[in-house]
C-alpha cells in the first residue's frame, strides 16, 4: 500500500473519531439549551440539505482544486464548527453551526473516495474501499463510550477532543499526502450521462443513506415498542454497528476477484431479505441477528458501489462521479427519515421497515434489470 492511501487511511480514522465523539453528544447539548424535539430534528435536516447542496458543485471544484485541498478544506470547516459548539449560548446557534458543518462533510467525503479510488490499482479498488470503510467504522466506534462519560464531567471538553482530532488528519495529510494530479478536459460529463452511466452506484448510495439514517432515527422506538429497552437495546445497536465493521474489507477482496456487479447484487437480495426478516421478526435473539446482518448488508453496499465507479468512469471524471455520489447519499439521508416519519404517522411504529424493504427492493431491482452502461 502506498504512503499516500495510508495518509488518507490515518487522516480517515481521525475525522471518524472526531465525528464519534461529538455525533452523540450534538442532541444532548441541544436539549441542555432548551431546544426542542422538533427543533433538535430540523437542525439535522439543515446539516443533511447543506450536505447535499455542496456536493452537486464538487465534480468541478474536485478537477481544478483537487482532491487534498478540498479535504483539508473541509477538516478545517468540520473542525471548527464543532469547536464551536462548546460556545453556543442558545440552540438558534446551531442552525448555522450545522450548516457549516455540513459544508465540510460534503468536502470530505467525495473527494477522499475520489483520491482513493485514483490511487489503487483495478484489482485493489474493492479492497481498498473495504478498507476505508474498516477504518471509518473503527474510529467511529472509537468515540462515543469516551465522549459520553467526559461530557458528564465538563460538556465542552468532548467537543475540544473533536476538533483537536481533526486539526490532527490535517497534519496527517498535509505531510504525507501527495496529489497525482488528473488531467482535466473541457467537455466534462453533463448530469444526466454521470446518472446513465453511474445509475448502480447512485442507486446504491441512495439505498444505503436511506436505510442507515431511517434505522438510527427510528430504531430506538421500534425496539421500545417491543418491550426491548436499555441494555438489550444497546446490544441491537452495538451489533448494528458491528457488523459494518467487519464486512467492507471481506467484501471489498471477494468484489476484487468475482466481480463488483454480482456483488452487488447479491447484497440487493440479501438487504430485501434481511429487512423484510424485521417485518415478521417478535423474539429478541431473531432480531439482534437481523441488526447484525443488517449492518453486514449496509458494509458491503457502500464500498463496493463506491470501487465500481472508477470501473465506469475515466480518470478525469472520478471528481464529479464521486460528487454525483455523495448527492445521491444526501438524497437518502433526506428522504429516508422524512417518507419513513410520514409511514409511521399513517400507521405505528411497527411498520418502520415496509418503506425501507421497499428502498432495498426498488435498489435490487435496478442492479438485476439495470443496462450495462458505456464509458464512451
């Protein structure tokens, strides 16, 4: 592996973290300062609209400013708008506190998944971005437990710890990251041929933000719903997150040998079966199972739809392929907990996962019958 993806690996871990130890914490604080539910969801939903909006200008901004200034970039608006938290003095604050955030996700994102995907050779692409996905998962998993129990002590300090995280990927990158620049031509791709050719990975990244932020915001709820509380109900979680963890990497090297596509759609029959398994699911064992093979199903979908992009796509369009990707993903974190939130208000908590069987049932139906896609 060469000293730039193990720049990008470290520098990945370190914003993962970073964004573990103050994600919990965020709604704590907002209700601390008197905000109310409905205030605490629409904070949420500004940061994912900002999100999104950013990364449909990123195809063009990745091409000419290339991929680690806008990483940088985005550490250092990430970073600060969580250092800023500490000194929110009313909850209005974070309107435009999430809104920078946002901002600085959209430019972290699309552009590390761009330069990853330009570094590895074909035959590693797979297993890099299965990588990438262990190491996310693994920082992520790293935060929370720490944070939570220092925010008990002194609420600020958690969101030091944060930013301190994401001023170090900045360091990381700026001495060990070294650019291959790409070479830009002027009759750059139009949306609608980036969506033709890229409509697996797209429909993919959709599928996959929709099922994870419905599950997070609902899931709480459904296992209450089903007497399943505290400590049962941290296991389902714990092994929700589990399982993200320990299947890009497996997934990424058996993509890399058989193929990206009949991977993918494996994993589109596999999501179908595992969320409608939450449908009939009572017992608590038979639903722990399903967490854990859930977030399975999640792990292998997003690496391997993001590694069959640069098999769709030539080396300078990876910017705006990449960006086009984490639009769809912003679309899904949207549309996810709004259709979800409008289903459950037409019937209970009980039916969270007939919209999310139907998400992963519309993404399988477009991995089966989709069209191969030309390059040219």
């Amino acid at each position: 592996m060469s000293r730039d993806l193990i720049a990008i690996f470290i520098a990945v871990f370190l914003l993962a973290f970073g964004m573990s130890f103050a994600a919990p914490l965020i709604p704590l604080l907002l209700k601390d300062l008197g905000a109310s539910p409905g205030s605490i969801g629409q904070i949420q939903t500004v940061y994912f609209i900002s999100f999104t909006l950013t990364t449909s200008l990123l195809g063009r901004w990745i091409s000419h400013a290339g991929c680690k200034r806008l990483i940088i970039a985005g550490l250092g608006l990430f970073g600060a708008a969580v250092f800023a938290m500490a000194f929110a003095p009313t909850a209005w604050w974070f309107y435009i506190i999430r809104i920078i955030q946002g901002i600085g996700s959209a430019l972290l994102f699309a552009p590390t998944e761009a330069a990853i995907n330009l570094l590895s050779p074909p035959d590693k692409r797979s297993s890099n971005m299965g990588i990438y996905g262990l190491v996310f998962g693994a920082g992520f998993a790293a935060g929370p437990a720490l944070s939570t129990g220092l925010y008990v002590v002194n609420r600020a300090v958690p969101f030091y710890i944060a930013a301190l995280s994401c001023a170090g990927a900045m360091v990381v990158l700026q001495a060990w990251f070294h650019e291959q620049p790409v070479p830009i031509k002027k009759a750059a791709w139009g949306f609608s041929k980036l969506v033709s050719v890229l409509k697996i990975p797209l429909a993919a990244a959709t599928c996959y933000a929709f099922v994870e932020i419905a599950v997070g915001a609902f899931l709480s709820l459904y296992l209450d719903a089903f007497g399943i509380r505290g400590a049962r109900l941290g296991m389902v979680f714990t092994l929700f997150a589990l399982g993200g963890i320990i299947s890009p990497f497996p997934a990424g090297y058996v993509a890399d040998k058989l193929g990206r596509r009949p991977v993918l759609k494996l994993c589109g029959v596999l999501l179908v079966c595992v969320t409608a398994g939450f449908i009939v699911a009572r017992e608590y064992i038979t639903i722990a199972g399903l967490a854990l093979c859930l977030g399975m199903v999640a792990g292998i979908l997003y690496p391997v739809s993001l590694s069959l992009i640069a098999e769709l796509v030539p080396p300078e369009q990876m910017g705006a392929a990449n960006a086009s990707f984490s639009f769809f993903y912003g679309i899904g974190s949207i549309a996810g907990p709004l259709v979800t939130g409008w289903v459950l208000d037409l019937s209970s908590i009980t039916s969270l996962f007939y919209p999310i069987t139907a998400a992963a049932l519309a993404f399988l139906i477009i991995t089966l019958f989709g069209r191969e896609p030309s390059r040219q």
